[in-house]
C-alpha cells in the first residue's frame, strides 16, 4: 500500500533532481524508493546482493571489458 511522505530539502538540489528525474524518464518518488530499498537491503548483513546486481548477475559473462570506455560511459551518461 502506497503512503505518503514529506521531505525537505534545499531548493536547488530538489529542482536538480526533478530535472535528473524528467531527462531519465521516472519520478522523484521512484528515486527515493529506490534508494531507501537499497539502503535498508544494504543494511542486512544475509541479503549482500540487490535487485540491480540480481539483474546484472551473468550478464558480462565472457565479454572482455575495458576500463576506460566504461569509465568514458558512466561519465556521459551521469554526467
């Protein structure tokens, strides 16, 4: 069952993250759910893996990865 929260925060890194969240096609409240769930899985000392290595687990099986155009990736895309 869905309920509602409020936070507080300052006004430029909410207006930071409405935008984060519109250029990556979901809501602020998705965002903060998915933190929280990371963070209290994070937390538990019998669940070490989460759902997003659960869905990467065998992925790059027998894939040969260069650091360097990973690096380049994740900085052109969080950046």
């Amino acid at each position: 069952m869905a309920s509602k929260i409020t936070l507080y925060s300052d006004k430029e890194l909410i207006e930071q993250i409405k935008a984060y969240a519109k250029t990556h096609n979901t809501s602020v409240s998705k965002i903060v759910n998915t933190f929280f769930v990371n963070l209290l899985q994070t937390q538990d000392p019998g669940n070490r893996k989460s759902k997003i290595t659960d869905r990467l687990q065998g992925k790059l099986k027998g894939k040969q990865i260069d650091e360097k155009q990973y690096r380049k990736y994740l900085e052109e895309k969080y950046l």
